[in-house]
C-alpha cells in the first residue's frame, strides 16, 4: 500500500533527504545543550534551534501525509515549547534527553522504511504519550512521570453525562500484544448486560488504538441494572490485569473539571465576504478533524489540486506559511472562494481531501448577513474642520513592491547520482582526449603539428578545469561522518560508564561523497571498540596513574594522493603476545611466528571472528564487525591498519585515494606491459650509477641517493613481468615516497606523464591478494591498451612496514 499520496510522490526524495539532515543537525544540537549543567541553563539558540526544526518537520510530514511522524514531531516541539517559554516548575534533565534521542532515532528509523511500501507506518502513540507526561510533570501537574500515565484523558468526563453512568478503566498486561482486539471482544460481552455509551479510544480499529491503551488504559462508560454481572465479565476478560471503577466526583477531579463540549459556534470571520464580488464566485468551507495536527499543510495540497479543476481566487486566512494559520483555520475554518466549470469535479475532490471533516458551500446570501460589517467610514459624522485635505497618490513607481522579489537561491540540491553520471562522462572524455593526442596515427605525420599541439594543450587544459569542478561538487567535509560518533560516544558513556572525551582533528578536511556514505558504519564500529575494549573504566585508570576523562582522537588529513583518518585512544592497548596465540589457536599464521612483525599481528584483529574479548557486551565481543569494515573500506580502494602499544593505546588507520576514479599517473613500461605510478607519489626518476645498488648479507638491495640508503624495488620481479633489463644501470630508477614509507622503484623506461580513469580489479580476482600485491585497479590508455596502476602505500611497505610507536 503506497505511503504517500499521489500528488506527492514527486516531493518525496526532497522530503526524506531535507528531513534526515535536519535529524541529523538535530542530534548535533541536543549533544550541545546536554553539555548544559541545567535545564535552565541551556543556550536560548539552542532551544530555538530545536524548536524551529521540530516545527519543520511537523509541517512537512503532515504535507505528505505522515499523521504518525508530525504528531511525534508536534509532542517534541511542545515540550520545548515549554522550555522556551520557561513555564516549567521542575525538571528532569536525564528523562528530558533520554527521551528526546528516543524519539530522534524513531524518526530516524521511520524514514528509512518509508521507502518500503510492505513495512506499515509506526505506531508512536506510546512514545507521545511519554513526552505528554514528561511535559506534564514539568508543569508540575500530577507527581512523578509513572503517575502521569495513569492520568484521566480530559474528553471521558461531560458535566451532562446520566449520574447512573459507570466508568470503568481496564489496564492489560504487558503480553497482550494488541488491545484493541480484546477490547472489541470484550465490548461485545458487556452488550448482554449494558448498553455500552463511549469508550476511549473511540475507535478500536483505529492504528492508534493499541497505543493509547497501553499508553492511558481502556475506559468503558456504560449504563447497567447489573453491575455485579457487568464486573464478572470484566474480571476474568483475557489479558485484563486489573480494572477500576470510577465515581462521577473522581472522574471530574482527576479529568480536571473539564466541562461539556458543545459544537463551536461557526462565525465568519472578516474577509470572506466582499460586496462587488461577482456571482460566479463560489465560496466553500473546509473543516479538519481534531487529529489534523498541521491543517495549514493539508491546505496548500489540497490548493494544489483544486488548481486543476478551478481556479482558485482567495482563501482565508490568505496566506498558509503564516504563524497564525493553523488557529485560523481550527477556529474558524478554511474558506476557499473559486471559479470552475465542473462544481461536481471541485466538491468530490474537496470531500476526500486527506483529515477533510466537512466540505460545505457556503450561499452568497448567508455570507452577507453573517459576514462582520465593516465599521463606517462615512465622512458625515466628521466635523468639517477636523476632516484632512485628500492626499494624493504618490508616485506608485516610488513604492517598493508588496512582496519583495525572492532572492535567487545560492545553494542548489542535485541528486548524486547525477553528479555519477557527469563524472562517468568527464572520465570518457579524458579517456577520448588521451586517445587522441596520444594516437600512434600522429608519430608517423611529417607535417608541421604546431596548430595541432596547441589546440590539444588548450584541449587538455579545459578537461583538467572541467574535471577539478565535478570533483569538488561531489567534495564534502569529513566532519558529517565524524559528528555523527558524538552520539555514539555519549551512550556508550552512558552505558558502560566511562566518560570518554571525542576529540576531532581535521575534521574540514574534505572527501568525495561516496566515501562519506561509506564511512559512516565502519567508523561506528571502529570508535566503539575504542571505548568499549581500548578505554578502561575510572577506577582501572586510576590504578594505573591515568589522567582520566580518557580520550578517543578522530583526525583526518591528506598524505599524497589519499585521505588518511584515524582513530587513536589513550587506553590499555592491545598485548601483541595474547593476539599471536588467539591467532595461532585459530589456524591464522601463514608463515612461522618468528617472521610476523608487530604490526603484522596487530592486523589480526580485522580477520574474520577474531576477538580476544572474553566477556560479549552489547556493543563488540562476538568476534564479528571488524572483518567487515576492512572489506568494506577495501570496496572503495582504501586500507585499514592498525598500531597499539601495550598502556599507551591503539590506532586504527583507514587510508582512502583522495579520488576514486581519475588520477594523475607517470606511465612506464616492464617489458611489454604498460604499469602506472600515482603522480603524487613520484619524487624524483633518475639513472643510478653501479656505485650507488649495493646488496645487504641477506641478499636486499638497497640504492644510495643523496646519503639516504633507499630500499630497491625490481618492478619486473615483483609484478613477475618479463623484462629483458635486470641491470639498474640500463633502466630508469623513481624514487617514490607514500606517508612514511619510501623506495626506488625499477622499470625499463618512463612513457609519459597522464591522467587515466581509475577501474576496480573485478570481485572474481579477489582469491588473488591484489591489493596487498601492490595493484591498486587498471585504466584502458588512449591507444587502446590496459594499464596496471600501483598501490604504492601497499607496495611500498605500508601492509607490514613499521611505524613510529603509539603515543
């Protein structure tokens, strides 16, 4: 069943990605204002801001038609309403955020299935009822939150009800799943012996009906002659867990005296009715339900759609984004005056527009006798001495407009996947400017290729600009992925008591989009091992002379042509010695244990079911997470390495190229394979002297460039490429460096410098270990042929290489 109407199926993209932002903004702003030592002391922007994006959200969710979410949303907003407004007399500052991050990640999670037309819409009605009763204790209304709950709703108790009049309150047990159906059965029971006037909920078949009784009970208000029968069938209905009679005096006191509802008076109020309207102007009056939370929103759609079959000349209130609009039209309606052909058209639609109570045309006749009189204006009762001289108009030309012309908007959302697709075409469009400048067509031309050359460089310039703007509109600062750990943090903190600080570093560094969207589970998993098995508890630091609050760092930078984040903690640190035998006891050891450095065994915690932990908490220990977010950084090209020092603490490194799809490379040639070096990494090519390769006892061969002893890399040997050059004197050597870890790379000649489009290896060559081969993806050049492009954080010994120890 679809979840939206059909007239906004083209807003709902929009609707979900504006409000996931303002949820996520909104968990920004409670992290800020839980900081606050007291309620009271929270800043005003703060509030405001919270207030300011719950009303958005009501609105917009009732504009497409999500009562659930703008009702939840309304219940937020209410309860900062009262904070705002200081009219609280107590205050639970623990309950109030508790409940807030509660209903934040239930909106949260509602979005995510409302694209899944199979998962109902959720019931929030008992989450609304605890921010009632939340709101209601801040009031100092009832005792304590519990108490709050079992309160009276106001609309059981009319001052004119039959004094012989029974009212009965039923609570089920937690283990009756839905309510509402027991009710309906047990309804039918008591009809034997009473006749059964109201109950609360009204309507059992209602999707909120399970809620409010589980919420606020079942109220059943009945008349007997046999009441003893009627507390039988009551007494032993299924799931009932008690019921309670209520007295006339009891039930006015608790309800809060609230006084019979009779139907408001309809007045029309000043603006419906204009003397020199004409006759083929038709006036209507629209009334929502009482649980339309935002009839202003169901206004402007239910406009919109008249507009096709009418057009639409005024309503009142005139203007539905007005503060006021939604009082307006509870009090008095919604007045819509039009001018259509097909009346029968305009009333259908008016009738089943979405919480519409009542559609009525109102006659021009009533309107004139109802319509409030305008005052006189009659120039008669002024004396002429006091009357002022007729101005005239002034120069309309002078005036500024009524309504100022929008300004033109700065800021413009575009849907990723269209900036995928400009990406696609800019990367075809250097692959076609490499084919064509790189044609093997042209070496054989004798003619003069001066004009050719030039426009080829201009060629060449405009691609570069071209590409540098679709990168940076797909460019976003890490900060969006690093924030979201605040709130990881704070309920780990809260959970396992530990009170880690969350420190970011870096955090305007910024990443391609689709980086950021991967980071956000595998960061997650990383920052809660961090707190969960690396930071100790207060006392365990304490022993141990540790400063606490302990720290968690999360930094971000550029080495090279990649985006390095990390996540350092000051904790306990892992024992290089337990993770080697929890290895060896599982099988994981591919050579003898003498030959793994430390870093080597510290990366067994990312193999799949590895874990040292004995005890399982909610949050890691099962051996499970950490295998996955190596394979999913993996995905994207990046790597994970991790360092520790047993005491001081551990980091978990996530390398990611800076750009997933066109690098700068030098080309050069092994044999006859065509192999690729990141430009970025490249320092220096030169040619070596036999003076400068010397061999260490063991056989590695190392090259002296300007006093550094660098180590030598045969490119053929290690890629196992045919080469007839074996001699580092008859090749070109390139002196490479990525982070900390540098070499001279051999390969028989440099081809040229170039840009070429980044192509992942195909999932079935994963069996081959590609990456920790050193081989990064391909690239088809522009002649036709494949390149191989270099890992050089692989190649070069980042996998196993050491680094400076852990602070």
């Amino acid at each position: 069943m679809p979840k939206f109407d059909e007239s906004m199926e083209s807003m709902v993209d929009t609707f979900l990605f504006e409000t996931g932002e303002l949820l996520e903004n909104l968990d920004e702003i409670l992290m800020r204002a839980e900081q606050a030592e007291e309620i009271s002391m929270i800043e005003e922007s703060d509030i405001a801001e919270i207030f300011r994006t719950m009303h958005t959200i009501k609105g917009s969710a009732a504009m497409m038609g999500l009562q659930n979410m703008s009702t939840l949303a309304h219940a937020m907003e209410d309860m900062f309403f009262i904070i705002r407004e200081k009219t609280y007399v107590r205050t639970d500052k623990a309950a109030l955020f508790d409940l807030l991050y509660k209903s934040s990640d239930a909106l949260k999670a509602e979005l995510e299935n409302l694209t899944d037309e199979d998962i109902p819409l959720t019931d929030f009605s008992e989450m609304i009822g605890h921010i009632h009763n939340l709101a209601a204790y801040f009031k100092g209304e009832g005792g304590t939150a519990e108490e709050q709950s079992s309160d009276i709703p106001a609309d059981i108790f009319d001052e004119n009800e039959p004094s012989d009049m029974f009212t009965y309150k039923l609570t089920y047990d937690e283990a009756c799943q839905m309510p509402s159906a027991r009710a309906i059965v047990l309804i039918r029971k008591l009809g034997a012996f009473a006749e059964v006037c109201r109950t609360f909920p009204a309507d059992m078949d209602d999707d909120n009906a399970d809620g409010q009784i589980k919420n606020a009970g079942l109220y059943i208000k009945l008349v007997t002659d046999d009441r003893n029968a009627v507390e039988k069938v009551l007494s032993s209905a299924l799931n009932v867990e008690n019921f309670e009679l209520f007295t006339r005096d009891k039930l006015k006191a608790r309800a809060g005296g609230a006084e019979s509802k009779s139907a408001p008076e309809v007045h029309i109020p000043e603006g419906v009715f204009l003397p020199d309207e004409g006759e083929e102007l038709l006036t209507y009056r629209v009334t929502y339900s009482e649980s339309c939370a935002m009839p202003s929103a169901r206004a402007i759609v239910l406009l919109r759609k008249l507009g096709t079959v009418s057009e639409v000349c005024r309503t009142v209130p005139p203007d539905m984004d007005g503060d006021d609009a939604d009082d307006a039209i509870k009090k008095n309606g919604l007045y819509i005056k039009l001018i259509t052909d097909d009346t029968a058209a305009v009333e259908k639609m008016l009738q089943s527009g979405i919480n519409v109570e009542s559609a009525d045309k109102v006659d021009k006749n009533d309107l004139a006798k109802e319509a409030p009189k305008a005052e006189s204006t009659s120039t008669a009762e002024v004396p002429a001495e006091d009357q002022e001289e007729p101005k005239a108009p002034a120069d309309q030309s002078q005036k500024p407009a009524v309504k100022a012309q929008k300004k033109e908007q700065s800021m413009l959302t575009v849907k990723l996947e269209k900036l995928d697709k400009l990406l696609d075409l800019v990367s075809e469009i250097v692959i076609a400017e490499s084919a064509v400048t790189s044609s093997p067509d042209l070496r054989d031309l004798d003619t003069n290729l001066e004009r050719f050359n030039k426009s080829s460089r201009e060629l060449k310039k405009l691609t570069d600009e071209l590409q540098d703007v679709v990168m940076s509109l797909r460019m976003v600062p890490v900060s969006t992925a690093f924030q979201k750990m605040n709130r990881v943090v704070r309920d780990m903190n809260n959970t396992l008591k530990k009170n880690a600080n969350l420190v970011f570093r870096g955090e305007d560094t910024e990443v391609d989009k689709s980086i950021i969207d991967m980071l956000g589970d595998p960061l997650m998993h990383i920052v809660r091992n961090a707190v969960d098995h690396g930071i100790e508890t207060p006392e365990e630091r304490a022993a141990t002379g540790k400063k606490n609050p302990p720290t968690v760092t999360l930094s971000a930078g550029y080495e090279s042509n990649e985006v390095v984040i990390s996540c350092k903690d000051n904790g306990a640190g892992m024992d290089a010695a337990k993770i080697m035998a929890k290895a060896k006891k599982n099988g994981l050891l591919t050579k003898p244990e003498s030959e793994y450095t430390e870093r080597e065994i510290f990366n067994f915690v990312v193999a799949a079911g590895f874990s040292t932990n004995e005890t399982v908490t909610q949050y890691s220990g099962r051996g499970v997470g950490m295998d996955v977010v190596k394979q999913n950084i993996e995905k994207v090209g990046g790597k994970l390495t991790v360092n520790s020092k047993l005491g001081k603490g551990s980091t978990f490194t996530i390398r990611i190229p800076l750009s997933l799809s066109i690098v700068d490379v030098l080309s050069v040639e092994i044999g006859s394979s065509s192999i690729s070096i990141p430009a970025l990494s490249v320092r220096e090519a030169f040619s070596c002297k036999a003076e400068s390769v010397i061999t260490d006892p063991d056989g590695n061969e190392f090259v002296y460039l300007r006093d550094k002893c660098l180590p030598l890399i045969r490119l053929g040997e290690k890629l196992q490429l045919e080469t007839d050059i074996t001699d580092p004197t008859k090749g070109i050597c390139i002196y490479c460096r990525e982070g900390a870890f540098e070499a001279v790379l051999l390969a028989d000649r440099i081809v040229c410098d170039q840009q070429v489009v980044v192509k992942p290896f195909s999932p079935l060559l994963d069996g081959l270990h590609l990456k920790e081969a050193g081989l990064a993806g391909c690239s088809i050049l522009g002649d036709g042929s494949m390149t191989i492009i270099l890992d050089m954080f692989s190649l070069l010994g980042g996998e196993t290489g050491e680094e400076a120890a852990n602070g």
